[in-house]
C-alpha cells in the first residue's frame, strides 16, 4: 500500500483553517486538466455539477447524471496526486433518500479514487450527511446560493437572509461535514459564518473572509461562454489563445506551410 505524505488529506484540509494559508480549490472535469490544476499546487479539486453547464453546454446543472459524474470523477482521480478530490452528488440525489445517498456516494468513492462528495443543502441534508458521514464518506456541504435549486429561486441570486444562512452552516458542520461552500453570500455575512464555524468555508462569489475559495476552471482561464460572472477573476484568456492556435492551423495547412519539413517522414 503506497502512503504519500504530500497528499491532501480530509484532516489536513481542516486543519489549514486554523494553520493557515488560505485554501485553494478549482474545478476539473478531466484527466488533463485535473493534472495541471494538481501541478498547480491548489489543495483541493472539484468535480463539480457545474460540468453540466461548462461542459455540456446545458443552462442549469440539472440534467447531470451519477453516471456522467462518476465518468469524470474517474479521470480527475487517476490524475490528481496530490490534492484532494471532492465530487458532487448530482440533482436530486440528496433528495431521494438516505440509502440512495449512500449508494450513490459510495459509488463515487469505490470507481474514482475520489476522496469525498459535495452535497448541495444546509439543514435540510442533515440526515443524509450524518449518513453519508457513518459510513465513512467525507461530505462537503454546499450553503447561499444552491445552482440545484436554480428554479425555486427564480435564477442566481446573491443570498442574504442571515438566520438561514447560519442555521444553514451550524446544521452541516453538526451533521459531520468536514468543510462547507459559500456560494454568493454578501461578504460581512460570509465571514460572521465562517467566523463561527470550525470546519473551513469555501467561497465562491462570497467575499475574502471566507477560509479558502473556488473557482471554475473555466472561468478561471478564460474559456467561459457568454457572460462572465461578476465574482469570477479571469486569470489568462485562454479562449484567444486556443482560437489564434487554430486559425494558424487552418492558414498554414491552407498555404501548404503544414507539415513543413519538420514534420514530414522520409
Ligand atoms: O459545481 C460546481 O462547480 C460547484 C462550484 C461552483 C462550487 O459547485
């Protein structure tokens, strides 16, 4: 059995809440990319249901399935060496049960080499984390804005309604979660949750106060259809980058440039 004392594990990944630096995760859906995002150095990587918009090409994460998770998760797994990999339990699986929970995200841990699931809920998941949470899987809760619950809130709306919020995060941290996300929450309230939490929250589009953040590998490079976010930073562009690439391509075959003599055998 190889033990490799670089790796990210659950208690490491808490722990840096009080040991600091910050905590760092981004999304991958890939064996490529989850390898450079690995490279990178970041703590954490997910697989997110948001593959369903960014990969798919579908306006909402819902019709993402187990299957289709399990079959990127398994690439990401077999790439990531050092961070850890959390995977979501896709729509609505948290809802069907606490044996269909466990199933599912039992699943997720014996075909992927992930290392723990994401549940999107706060007080409402409680039984299927403390579940989830039994039977040996690390469990990720996702708090604010819930992209599963994207109808019932009638689109994606920064989140403010305190008492919820914090009932929300209290309630997942009891039930054994070991970090939760914060997704779109005003800042000052982002940070009075954090601040009484013990496990570490993960913003995204929920201000600097947040113990770490998450960013979509998308959004991140600049490959993002459409509009961009407004809590998403573009670190490179990604998207003028691959497009220039290919036009060469097609000018250079055009003008029989490619294959040169580089590329030709004799
Ligand atoms: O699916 C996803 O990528 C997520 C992040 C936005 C946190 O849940």
């Amino acid at each position: 059995m190889s033990t490799d004392g670089d790796r990210i594990t659950v208690p490491r990944f808490v722990a840096q809440k009080a040991s600091g630096p910050k905590i760092t995760m981004v999304t991958a859906y890939d064996h490529t990319t989850a390898g450079l995002v690995d490279a990178a150095g970041v703590e954490g990587i997910l697989v997110g249901d948001s593959l369903g918009m960014v990969v798919q090409g579908h306006p909402t994460t819902l019709p993402v399935t187990l299957d289709q998770m399990i079959y990127h998760a398994e690439m990401v797994g077999r790439a990531a060496r050092r961070a850890l990999v959390v995977v979501d339990l896709p729509f609505p699986l948290g809802h069907l049960g606490v044996p269909e929970a466990v199933r599912a995200a039992g699943r997720v841990l014996k075909e992927t080499r992930c290392q723990a699931v994401k549940v999107e809920g706060g007080a409402d998941q409680a039984d299927v984390i403390c579940a989830l949470v039994r039977a040996g899987i690390p469990v990720m809760a996702h708090c604010g804005l819930r992209p599963q619950n994207v109808h019932q809130l009638g689109g994606y709306r920064v989140q403010r309604d305190r008492e919820t919020l914090l009932a929300d995060a209290k309630e997942v941290e009891r039930a054994g979660a070991f970090s939760v996300v914060l997704e779109c929450i005003a800042a000052d309230l982002a940070a009075e949750v954090t601040a009484s939490l013990a496990i570490p929250t993960i913003g995204i589009g929920a201000g600097a106060g947040c113990d770490g953040q998450v960013l979509v590998f998308h959004d991140l490079v600049g490959l993002t259809s459409g509009r961009t976010p407004r809590h998403v930073k573009v670190y490179a562009d990604l998207k003028e980058t691959i497009v220039g690439a290919v036009t060469r391509f097609r000018d250079e075959v055009r003008a029989g440039v490619f294959p040169g003599p580089d590329q030709t055998f004799r």
